[in-house]
C-alpha cells in the first residue's frame, strides 16, 4: 500500500470518527474494574431489556416469547397500527443510539426490533400491573420470583431503555389525551412503589430511565448546588464510637436515607432494611453516578460514612440493635462485606458538606478525651443500676473511713501534747 493510500485510509477514519459520550448519553457499561468485583450485581437475571445484553445469555432467552406475547398484547390495546410503531421507532434510532456510552453493532433494522419488542413488553407489564390484571391470564409471570427479579433486572444500569422512548411510544398510543388513563410515568410510578422511599410524586419528574429514577427516590426532592471537592478521610467505626459515648438512634419513618445527623452525642440514622437485592441497587446507582453524576454522587457519599461505621460483624451487631439496620440476610457477616465492598474501584470527586460536617464533629468528639474518661468510668464502675448503687456506697465508706482516720490521728497527737490545728470531727 502506498504512502497515497494510508493517508486517504486515515483520512477516511478521522472523518468517520466520532465521540462515543455525547451529553446525551445516560446508559452506561458500568467500567470493567467495577464490574468485575460482582459481575452478578450488574447483569440482568431473567429478562435483558435494550441492546447491551440482547442474545447476551442462554438464561435470558424463555423470556423473549413473553415479551413478544406482550407486545402483542399491547398492541391489541391500543388504536395504532404495527407501521405507526415501526415508523415512529425509526425516527428515533439516531437519538436511540446516542444515549448508548457504546457503539451499536446492530443493524437499523435489527434495532428497531429490539426497541420495539422490549417496550412493548415493558409499557404492557407496566399497564397490567397498575390495574391488576397479572391474575386474570399470566400464572408464569405471577410467580413472586420470578415478577421480583424482572422488578429488580429492569433497574439495573446496563439493562435499559431511554425514558423518552418508552414515554413517546406510549402516548404515541393513545388516540387522544384523557384524564382517565394515567400517564406513563403515573404507571412507572406505580410499578416501582415498594422502592419510592421518599414518597416522591410523578408530577414534574424528569429521569433519564429507570436507574435514575430509583436513585431519584433516594435523594430529596432538591439535592442542592454542585459541591467542591472535599472527601471524609476518617471517621471511627459504631464500635470505636460506642466505646466514647456515642448513641445510635433509627430514624425509622425517614423518608430520606441520606438524612443524618449528629447532636448531643446521638447519630441519627435512617433504617436501612438490608435485603438481597440492596447491595445490587446500591452497586448500580453509584456506577450510575461514577458515569453520568461524578460530582453529585449523593448515594456514594452515604455508602463512605457506612463503610467507615462498619468494619466488622460487631458494628452490624450495634445497629442492628439499635434498628439502623434490619438484617434479613441472617448471618451479619454478608452486611459487613457489602458495605466493606460498595466502594472498591470507585473514584470520589466530592463530598456532601452536611456528611462532612458530621463526621469533623464525630471526629472531634472521639477524640475529646473528656469524652473517654466519662465513658470508661461509666463502662467499668456504672454499667447497671445495681453496680451504680454498689460503688457509689462504696465511695461513700471510702470517705467516711478517710475521715475517720484523719480525727484519729488528730486524737493521737493531742495526746502527746502537741498543739496541732484545731479541727473540729
């Protein structure tokens, strides 16, 4: 090949070249040196939705039939034609491709199909659920494994559709606007309930899909400005701060998980009900937010405080029996390796100031040493009532005898005729 050749070749390929992440992007391969710490947090179980794990597993495929079987479904609902479906979708595929953070290896036609089946079948699960239909023709689906782990594929980062498909697709669907049929962010909503912790409403949420949103139901309704790079270096574990004085208390109708708070020697911690799809969900909202919120990482910066508080089994011990965690894993020893493992691999870029704030008072107050000798005294002399009673009586006879001893002295020397300070006993 001649020196003409390579540069009409190189040319050629800088003129196709184009950046993978474009602002539009928000679905993302979650980075290999995460991802490979628990490949099984990432990858969908029973149903693959969008193109990174399309024909990924055999595992996956007894569920194309159903989702074709639903699409269908759908389908019949609605007063669109299969062309108006295909039309619209192939309208989209550019900006469909566009929130990948890979390129596409799939053919135009072959996308739209995998676009098509998988919201159909998406949109047509969302309806049955909102008005309870899975009973009347759907004995597989109903099964509680099963319909969990498709609830639980369906949040996972690398398993998703862009939300403005879905939603375009669905109201493409319905012939005119009505008051009566929900919207589909109302049937999102509806399906992802058990998770809304904060209660949050549908009105004038914007998510990207459903990742987003189920770190959205995490986080206040306004999380605040972007915030400058400040990490927590330190801080002591439950049982180092049990050890000073420090309390734990539940926040148990939080509708916050991220609400701490630290006054007069008592953490106030949200409940965290430890289940075994928490350390997924957690996995995957901070791939989230490593990829598309490097500098709003809100779930991140509570996965640091918990790492810090918990090091081993005996710290899962002290909040669970002060309710912070409800353990329904059994053994304490998978709670303290989550919590231990979240954050393997994971850049912080910031810090949330009220964690920060905390933790300097924590810090401070663990290393009072006040704060210590209050605490070994209590720990070793004034554990129980009883114990209390037993060396303040003790202490008490301690004085009376020292008392005792000094008049009798005094009487001593009073004998022998020396004219001591007169002290009255």
């Amino acid at each position: 090949m001649s020196h003409d050749d390579i540069a009409i070749d190189i040319r050629s390929m800088l003129e196709r070249a184009e950046p993978h992440v474009t602002d539009e992007c928000c679905i993302y391969r979650v980075p290999f040196g995460i991802r490979r710490l628990n490949e099984d947090a990432y990858t969908p179980k029973v149903v693959s939705i969008g193109p990174f794990h399309h024909n990924s597993h055999p595992r996956l495929q007894s569920m194309e039939n159903y989702k074709l079987h639903y699409c269908k479904t759908f389908l019949a609902r609605t007063q669109r034609s299969l062309d108006d479906w295909i039309c619209y979708i192939e309208e989209i595929e550019l900006p469909f491709r566009r929130c990948y953070s890979d390129p596409l290896e799939f053919s135009k036609e072959d996308l739209v199909k995998i676009i098509f089946v998988d919201s159909g079948f998406i949109i047509e699960l969302f309806w049955k659920c909102y008005y309870d239909e899975l009973a009347k023709d759907d004995m597989f689906i109903r099964n509680p494994w099963l319909f969990t782990n498709i609830k639980l594929d369906l949040l996972l980062l690398e398993n998703q559709l862009p939300f403005f498909v879905l939603d375009s697709l669905f109201n493409s669907c319905i012939s005119s606007p009505s008051s009566i049929i929900p919207s589909f962010i109302e049937l999102t909503f509806e399906y992802f309930a058990d998770f809304n912790r904060s209660n949050l409403l549908y009105d004038n949420v914007r998510i990207r899909h459903f990742t987003d949103l189920i770190r959205t139901f995490h986080l206040r309704s306004e999380p605040g400005p972007p915030r400058h790079l400040e990490l927590v270096k330190h801080l002591p574990s439950a049982t180092d701060l049990l050890e000073v004085g420090v309390r734990f208390r539940a926040k148990v109708k939080s509708t916050c998980l991220l609400d701490l708070n630290f006054s007069k020697g008592v953490l106030e911690i949200p409940q965290l009900i430890v289940e075994y799809w928490t350390e997924p969900l957690f996995r995957n909202m901070i791939a989230l937010e490593q990829c598309h919120y490097p500098f709003e990482s809100y779930i991140t910066d509570y996965a640091n405080v918990m790492d810090f508080l918990v090091n081993t089994s005996t710290d899962v011990d002290i909040l669970i029996k002060t309710e912070v965690l409800v353990n329904r894993l059994g053994d304490t020893i998978p709670v303290a390796n989550m919590f231990n493992g979240l954050l393997n691999n994971i850049t912080q870029t910031s810090g949330n100031p009220s964690y920060l704030a905390i933790c300097r008072e924590l810090n401070a107050f663990y290393r009072n040493p006040y704060q210590h000798l209050k605490w070994t005294l209590r720990r070793d002399y004034f554990r129980t009532p009883w114990q209390t009673a037993v060396n303040i009586g003790g202490i008490f006879l301690l004085i009376l005898t020292l008392v005792q001893s000094v008049c009798s002295v005094l009487q001593v020397i009073q004998q022998f005729g020396v004219n001591p300070i007169i002290l009255k006993c």
